[in-house]
C-alpha cells in the first residue's frame, strides 16, 4: 500500500510492529508536503528539520521497546493559529507574518507528548474569518478534487494536507463551521467538539465564546483517536469541563441498533436536492441497521445566520483589539479586509446605544437556539442534517459578496451557538459540472448530539463508514 494512503490506525500498526521506520514515513509526507504546496498551497511552514529529528527520536524509542501509544509516530499538520513553541505562528495574517510562539497550545503539547510528529504549519484565513481559504492573507488554498474550487475553510490547509496525503491527521478550529465545512468539501471526517472539551489555551482567539478546537482525520476511527489525546480538563482553560473524558475508541463498532435519529426538518427545506439525496440515503443505511428515524423540528434554525455573525463580530472585534502593535503584532495597518469588516461590525454591535437591539438580542436568540436542541434532545439521541448547502464552490464565486460566503455557514453554526458537538462524516459524491470526471465533488452530513457526547457522534460515523467506506476515494493527484 502507499504510504500516503495510509490512515493512522494501519500506520499506527506499521509502526508499532516495526514494520516501517517513523523517519521513512514522516519523510515521504514531508516530500509530499514540499511537491504539492506549489498547487495547493496548503502549507505557510514546513518544519521539516525539527520533524525529521524527532522522527529519529521516536524510532529509537521503539527500537528501545517503549510502549509509545497509538499517535506515535503519526504526522500532524497544524493549523496556524494554533501557537507552537519556537514554529512560526501567522493566524493568516500578515500582523503575526513573523511571530514566533514561545509556548506550546494545550493541543499541541498534548499531541507532542503523544509522540506525534508537527509536520508543518497549515493555511487558513486570516484569524479563521471564512468559509472558503480564500481569506488568507498568504494566498488561496486549492481544492485536490478540483483545483479550480475552494478547500473550505477556515481550516483549508489542515484539510488539504490530510486530503492530499501530505500528513495523517491535522488540527483545526470551529467557531461557526471551520472544521466541518473544510472537511466536507475535502472528503473527510471533521469533529466539533462540546464547548469546553478540548482546551483553548494557546490558541489564537476568534471568537471566545463561540471557539472550539477539533481535527481532521480521513476516518472516523482516526478521529476518535486523536481526541482520546486531546480532550480533557486543562487547568489554563477556565472553560474547559470537569467531566471525565471518555474513551473514543472502545465500542466505536457498538452499532446503531435501538438509536433514534432526528431530521430536522427546517435543514431540509430548501436544500439541494443531490445533497438531499445523499444525506437522506446515509440515513437509510443507519435504519437498515436498526435506528428508527423521527422527523424534529427545531424552530429558530432560520436565525442562527443573523445571530451568529453579531455575537462572533463582537467577540472578535474584542480581541483583536490586542494586536495594537505594541504587545502583539508589528503593524495593525496589516489587516486584511475581512477583518476590518468584522471590527467595524462588531464595534458598532457592541457600542453604546445598539447593544442592547444587536448583541444583548442575539444573546437572548442564541439561548433559544440552544433550547430547540435541548428539546429535540429529549426523544431522540442524534440529529443528522447537511454540512452545507452546496459542494465546494469556484474559487471566486462569493469571495466579493460576503452575506453569500455568510450563508455558506447556515448548517454549521448553530452547533457552535449551542455549544454542542458535531462529527462532520462523508456521504458520498455529486457529479462536478466542471468537468464531469469520477469521483465528483464530495458531500457530508453532520451528526450532531448533546452536550458531551462525542463517543455516541463516533459510534453512529463508524457504523456508516464500515458500510461505505468513501475515505478510500482519493482525489486524483
Ligand atoms: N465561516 C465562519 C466565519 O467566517 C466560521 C469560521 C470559523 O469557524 N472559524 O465566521
């Protein structure tokens, strides 16, 4: 098998076998890396030197039979904004162009400590501000199932680098969709997790209340993997949750049987109908294995756009405020237009006479979003519903419109709204009128549960996955 196929439970057991060196593996996605960033631009850094040596490293642990745990060894590519002790951390913007972190993020340290191996630093859109990549200040990030669309974004290069083998795993964030929605349009398995699960520290903020850190992996199984390292009570985190983590992976193949299933109804309106199709054929799947399906409704679905794009504004134009130049960033002068888009919104939603008709009104909608999934929470255990109303769009399309990029969020953020988690999953393919050629452009769907209950989202995308496997449909690059 190529390497680059790989996912992280074959090469986890390569590794662990000694079958394969971690030096050989590492290298051959770092060469990747380095071919593709010319077409795809997924990389802003690529760290080689440092990767290469802790590839050594980790071989010699193993040669000396430790038992390192199942990331070790694993390539990971690290979306910008996440800080890396002494790796250059931009956000996508040219104010942090040369910032070099002097601390590691929760995540990464974690990660590091699971013997993971940093392959590089991925592009996004300036500070996570986009659906699309193409916000980032170090240009677009290219889409490897057809390079004349968008990644998605904001996590575009974390996605593209595991789409197109050039790593095993990457981080991302969401605040309004930035890991599902880059995901999606990539053919990958993207988690959310609850609010408070996985540690902010270290990250650069977007929007505080809203911001939750996940990855992206080729399989659900990957996923689960990545967040048994992740996920946890971190004392630099005051948002971070008490409750004991559970184990991902154990019982990932419990099954279906017996679980009841949502459709919200209003995700279902108006949507597409190949990506209807799609979504509503997975949903048969998972009744052929025993769940029963029950039509929901969840009634403020319409405001989540609206509400969302005010309370996001005004926690982002709160902290950016930081970047005066005198502490962080070298020239505030530098921001790109997305973002002094979002200052001025957010500004204006939070001053002095309209807070109480913008923010004070999104917040009391925002808790009755949070309410309809509490609601529908009590007879059913998931709810399934589109990543996003369209497959990856043409680069170009909604870059100078932004309530149409906006909208690109309308299945997305009401998760980030109610704090409650999301497994982005692959559901197959519909055909690309660009050029027509297999496999098409890649749709998923979203399983969405309570608070906490990332275990079951994993349950329910295994079972679906074991059945259709569309992981091993790989762009042709
Ligand atoms: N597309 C959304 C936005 O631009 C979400 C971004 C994110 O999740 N970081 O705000």
């Amino acid at each position: 098998m190529i390497i680059h196929n790989y996912t992280i439970q074959e090469a986890s057991k390569l590794i662990a076998k000694r079958k394969i060196k971690v030096y050989e593996i590492v290298k051959a996605y770092i060469d990747k890396a380095k071919k593709l960033n010319h077409q795809f631009n997924s990389f802003l850094t690529i760290s080689e030197e440092t990767a290469l040596m802790k590839a050594k490293k980790v071989d010699q642990l193993i040669a000396d039979h430790q038992k390192l745990g199942p990331l070790a060894g694993i390539s990971l590519a690290v979306k910008d904004l996440f800080s890396t002790k002494g790796i250059r951390t931009t956000a996508g913007s040219r104010v942090l162009e040369n910032y070099v972190p002097v601390y590691d993020a929760t995540v990464i340290s974690r990660l590091n400590n699971a013997y993971t191996i940093t392959i590089g630093k991925t592009n996004l859109d300036a500070w996570g501000h986009g659906a699309s990549g193409e916000n980032s200040d170090f240009g677009l990030t290219k889409n490897p199932y057809d390079p004349s669309r968008v990644s998605g974004g904001s996590s575009s290069g974390s996605a593209v680098a595991v789409a197109t083998g050039a790593s095993l795993a990457a981080t991302g964030t969401d605040t309004g969709g930035s890991i599902r929605l880059p995901s999606t349009f990539c053919n990958l398995v993207g988690l959310k997790p609850t609010y408070g699960r996985v540690s902010r520290y270290g990250v650069i903020s977007m929007a505080s209340s809203l911001d939750t850190m996940g990855h992206i992996t080729k399989t659900v199984f990957d996923n689960a993997l990545v967040l048994n390292v992740t996920a946890g009570f971190d004392f630099f985190d005051s948002t971070t949750s008490q409750k004991p983590t559970d184990d991902y992976v154990s019982d990932i193949d419990k099954g279906v049987k017996g679980l009841k299933i949502g459709i919200p109804r209003e995700y279902f309106q108006s949507l597409n109908s190949e990506i209807k199709g799609k979504i509503l054929s997975a949903v048969k799947i998972l009744e052929k294995f025993g769940a029963k399906v029950i039509d929901v409704s969840l009634p403020h679905t319409e405001y989540g756009v609206a509400v969302y794009y005010v309370i996001q504004t005004s926690e982002v134009s709160s902290n950016l405020a930081r970047y005066d130049g005198i502490r962080f960033g070298f020239d505030r002068s530098k921001f790109g237009a997305e973002a002094k888009r979002r200052i001025i919104l957010g500004t204006f939603a939070l001053s002095a006479g309209y807070y109480d008709a913008f923010y004070l009104k999104a917040m009391k909608v925002r808790r009755l979003i949070r309410g309809d999934f509490l609601n529908a929470f009590k007879k059913i255990d998931v709810l399934i519903c589109p990543v996003s109303p369209t497959p990856a769009f043409k680069i170009g399309e909604k870059k100078n419109d932004p309530i149409s990029m906006y909208l690109s969020d309308i299945f997305t953020v009401n998760a980030n709204l109610a704090g409650i988690p999301s497994l982005a999953v692959p559901c197959g393919f519909v055909k690309n009128s660009n050029n027509g050629s297999d496999p098409g452009l890649p749709v998923g769907m979203q399983i969405i549960g309570p608070d906490f209950s990332e275990k079951m989202l994993y349950q329910v995308g295994f079972a679906y996955e074991q059945e259709t496997k569309w992981y091993l449909k790989s762009p042709k690059i």
